[in-house]
C-alpha cells in the first residue's frame, strides 16, 4: 500500500495519528500542496480529486477520503479498535465523527480557505475552483466557537468523545483544534473540560504524527 500524504495538512494527520494508534506503517509519499503537486498530471493520474489524503492498494484499486481510509484500515488491521467496540459504540463513534466533520473540519476550513491570501479561487478543495466568500470565513469562525462550547459542554460528562473510550472521533476533534489555530482560534480559557480532555489527548504518542 502507498499513503500519499501532505506533512503540513490537517486532513491526512488524522489518518497519520489513525495510523500511530494502530502500529501501522504504510510507505507514505509527500504531496507538496505548497507547491501545487496536487494538480499535476501525475498526480491526478491517482487523484482525480487533487486531493490528500489518498490511500492506493497493492492492487491499483485506492481509497480516498479520511473517513473511508480510517474505516478500510480498522477492516484490515482490526486491533486497537478505533471505531468502536460494541453495536451501539459504533454508531456512536460514526455519529460523532459526522458531527466533528460537517461542524468542526468544515467550519474551520470554511474560515481558513475563504479568508487566506494564498487560497483566492481556491476556497474548497477538489478539482474545481471557488472563489472566495469572506462571510463564510466569519462563519467558520462562529462555527468554531460554538464548537469550543458544545464540546466543553459535552466533556463535562465523558472523559473522551465517546464515553470512556478512545476512539477515532478524538482523533478528529484534536486535528480540528490544532487546525482551528490557523485561523487564530484556540480553546476559550473558560472550556476548562475540553482543555482536560485536550491534554489527555494530545499527551498520546500519536498526537505527534
Ligand atoms: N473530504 C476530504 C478532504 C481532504 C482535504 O481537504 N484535503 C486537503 C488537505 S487538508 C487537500 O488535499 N487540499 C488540496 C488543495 O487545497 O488543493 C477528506 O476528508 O479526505
């Protein structure tokens, strides 16, 4: 298998750190998105999405999206369970993770892209172009916001995301607060639940990939 990965972005952190929980190496490829990498012919040739991350089997066959590529990888390396344990668990880590996507990934992608010298036209990933809507970014800030105090809220029952178990909705959730910083956005001084849940977290090996 071939991870193809950006070292600087959020997205493909979640799979590293995905990856450093289960003891997993994969041979990773940096795409410099910097650069522009992601629009070359060579690289749409694997991604027609310009898009990391990306996940290409040993058959040709390969997995986009960070959701899907955490889900074929707990199916194939089913130690250290990251979506859940039980039934019920794992709908909880998958309605979590949602949640954490459309209101936290998003929204701070939302800030950040439409708000961004370096992003004009480009306020969305993917192969079209989008120029940019700076009320979307005040948006995402907003967003962010809400986020902080939903997930203090939250944290003030549950040790992790879901209950007492670590799954990959923490791992989300901490990509998403280190991403938030780009846009100057960290955890209120008041969301003392989720600054606990955040060392605990961030203290983790993995938090390093
Ligand atoms: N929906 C995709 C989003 C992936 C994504 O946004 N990747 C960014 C890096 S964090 C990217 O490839 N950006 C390329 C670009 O901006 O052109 C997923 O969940 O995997």
């Amino acid at each position: 298998m071939k991870f193809y990965d950006c070292a600087t972005a959020p997205s493909p952190r979640r799979v590293r750190i995905f990856m450093a929980e289960k003891g997993i190496e994969i041979e990773t490829i940096q795409v410099d998105l910097a650069k522009g990498e992601q629009f070359s012919d060579d690289f749409k040739k694997i991604n027609p999405l310009g898009e990391v991350p990306l996940l290409v089997l040993d058959d040709g066959n390969s997995i986009s999206q960070v959701t899907a590529i955490c889900r074929y990888l707990e199916e194939i390396y089913p130690e250290t369970p990251l979506h859940g344990r039980t039934p019920l668990e794992r709908a909880q880590v998958e309605a979590s993770n949602g949640q954490l996507q459309a209101n936290g990934m998003f929204a701070a992608a939302e800030a950040f892209r439409n708000a961004t010298p370096g992003f004009k036209n480009r306020a969305a990933p993917g192969p079209h172009d989008y120029a940019q809507i700076p009320e979307l970014a005040q948006r995402g800030l907003l967003r962010l916001d809400n986020l902080f105090s939903d997930l203090d809220a939250h944290l003030a029952e549950s040790q992790y995301i879901v209950g007492d178990y670590f799954s990959v909705a923490d791992i989300s959730a901490l990509t998403i607060i280190d991403f938030a910083r780009w846009v100057k956005k960290s955890i209120p001084e008041n969301c003392t639940n989720l600054k606990r849940w955040y060392d605990l977290v961030n203290a983790r090996p993995s938090a390093k990939a």
